[in-house]
C-alpha cells in the first residue's frame, strides 16, 4: 500500500492523502493505511503523450529489446499513457510486458506512395482510402492515423507541401472510421489541408501548422483536439536548410512556419483549442522527451496551467481514461512541486506509479 500525502491533484479537484490499495486510489484512509509507504509531494495523475511511436525508430521497426527500453525510458519521465499514433508493426505484445506505459495502438500509419517516410506508412491509392481505415481500426484500439499531407517531389523545384487525399474520399473514410467505431488522427503541416479535415469530422489534428486564426476558432467550437509538437516544429529549420536550392518552394514554406512557431502556438491556446500533448518520438526525436516538449509548449507561449492539464487530467479525459477519480486505476506521477508554477520540475519525478505498483522513485 502506498500513502500519497502534500498535495494530490485529480479531476475532480485536490487533497492532501491519498491511499493506494490492490492498484486503485481512494481518498478514504483503508485498513492498515497507517503502515503504508509514504511518498510526500505534488502528486497528479499520470502524464500521457498522445503522439509517441514505440517500436519506431531510426531503422523503421525496432527489435523487442529496443521497443522495451524505449518503453521504458518514457515510462521513467512519468507518461503512463500512451497513443502511439502509428507504428508499421504489431506491437500489442508489449501490452503484457511490466513496467510499461499503457499503449493505445493506432496501427500503420497510411499515405500514399511516394508521399511520406519510407517504410513507415501504409500506402494506397485514394479510392481504398475509407476501406483500409476500417481495417486499420481493428488492429488499434479506437483510433487510425491520416497522413493528411506532404511535400509533392514530383514537381521538382516547384515542389511544396500538397495534400494527399480529395475532399470527397477523405470525408467518406472519416465517416468510415466513425462507423467502425474509431477515431481519426491527422498529420498535418500544410493550410491547404485543414479546411477538408474541419469538414470532414477528424477529431485530432496533429502537429496543425498551417492553422489559420479562423481554423484555430473553428477546431475549437467543433471540439476538435490538437496536439501542437513543439519539438517536432522546432526541427522545421532544419528540414527547410536539407532542402535547399532542391525544394526551395517547400524550404521556404517550412522556414516560415518555423519563424511563426512562438506565435502560432500561442494563438492555438488563445483560441481555446481542446489541446494535447504529445512528443513524436521516435524516429527523428528520441523517446523519454515528453518533459522537454512541455518546457517547449510553455516556451512557445501556451500557458503552464494549460500545458500540464493537457498533458495529464484534461488530456486522460479527453482520450476517455480516469484521472486518479476515487476508486479508479492509480496512475500517479509525483514531483517536487506543483509544475504549473515550477516547469523545471518536469524533468525530475520524484516518483512514477503505473496501475498501483511503485515503478521509479528518485534517489539522493
């Protein structure tokens, strides 16, 4: 048993004890709660990262071994959950491994060919489109994930970002996922894409740079989420300088959002978008990142009370997990102080509770 004391913060508001008991959390002092493990600080529920590709990395598919030691190391910043967001893998084998962050799986990503990451993807010609997310949708559990658009290299020196699927195909597969009882998430960078997706239903836009200020207001009143990646914008000047005088159409599309990245992020907050945190890790960002893509989102201008709701009770809620509500699974990460008033507490968990059981605490 453990005994959470200082103060815990859950959905439904805060206390100063809390008791763990057979994994599920209760603010009613148990049975033998005088004799449990106490653990003392600014407690809350655990942090979940909604854009987090275990299993990927720089060699596409990972081994076991490496997909459990990325498991592991995200785990270790106090993600307890989550939405891998598309691995070109079955990875549900590491649903019954220990020590590991609850995974929901959203299969393969899919794009067309030629028009995203070599190997990572699912591709199809546009017309099979709303018949492979059904099918996508039954190998994840709840949720398919769009490549929305990319950059368009057939057209050489002209090349920009394009989206890749027509308006009429991409609302019928929305459609389609919401009948097989999914959810539909979408890479996005470019403006052109966005208002097919708002018409279209998506319920999560990633990444979303190309919003508009009338995107931002209109995504927030239909409740659509969004998950802002700041590290992953952070990288555009990079992506902008590999494609030089080759792409330059797209270089300078990509150095222009990059330059717009602090205000552009902080309209999103300022618009009242149902946010989410996640990483993009894997691949090009490494795992255990989470903190520093919410130090980022803070930097960015998006508030700190914002940033840490949705990247715990606000962001469990939204994808349909308790947060740490009485008598619920006890996902718990505890820090030194509260990280809406101190960020730099992010970095350095005191300790990180998974389902009940005690899986790191910090040591002097």
């Amino acid at each position: 048993m453990i005994h959470l004391t200082g103060t815990v913060l859950h959905a439904g508001g805060e206390a100063t004890d809390a008791w763990i008991d057979g994994g599920i959390i209760t603010y009613r002092e148990p049975r033998g709660g005088s004799r449990a493990r106490t653990i003392r600080g600014f407690a809350m529920p655990g942090l979940v990262d909604v854009h987090c590709h275990i299993g990927l990395g720089s060699d596409i598919v990972v081994d076991r071994d490496e997909a459990l030691a990325q498991a592991s190391d995200v785990l270790a910043t106090g993600v307890t959950l989550v939405r891998d967001l598309g691995v070109p893998a079955d990875m549900t084998w590491i649903d019954s491994e220990p020590n590991t962050p609850h995974i929901i799986h959203c299969g393969t990503h899919i794009a067309r060919p030629k028009r995203y990451l070599r190997g990572v993807s699912r591709d199809i010609d546009p017309a099979e489109l709303p018949d492979v997310v059904v099918e996508e949708a039954e190998r994840g559990n709840g949720w398919v994930k769009l490549v929305g658009d990319w950059i368009e290299r057939s057209k050489g020196s002209d090349a920009d970002l394009e989206p890749l699927w027509p308006r009429d195909i991409l609302i019928d597969a929305v459609q389609a996922a919401h009948e097989a009882g999914a959810k539909v998430a979408v890479h996005t960078f470019a403006t052109e894409t966005i208002d097919d997706l708002l018409d279209a239903g998506v319920d999560d836009i990633e990444h979303g740079t190309g919003m508009t200020l009338d995107h931002m207001q209109d995504a927030a009143a239909r409740g659509i989420l969004v998950t802002p990646t700041a590290n992953q914008v952070a990288s555009f000047a990079d992506i902008a300088n590999q494609a030089g005088a080759k792409y330059p159409v797209y270089a300078s599309r990509m150095k222009r959002m990059y330059e717009n990245r602090f205000d552009h992020m902080a309209a999103m907050a300022d618009a009242g978008i149902s946010l989410l945190m996640g990483s993009d890790s894997g691949s090009t960002l490494a795992h255990g990142t989470f903190p520093s893509e919410l130090q980022a989102c803070v930097e960015a201008g998006i508030p700190a009370s914002t940033v840490i709701a949705a990247a715990s009770w606000e962001g469990r809620r939204r994808l349909g997990f308790p947060a740490l509500e009485e008598g619920t699974i006890a996902d718990v990460v505890v820090y030194s102080a509260d990280p809406r008033s101190d960020m730099g507490v992010v970095s350095s968990p005191l300790a990180v509770i998974r389902a009940g059981e005690l899986v790191s605490e910090a040591t002097d």
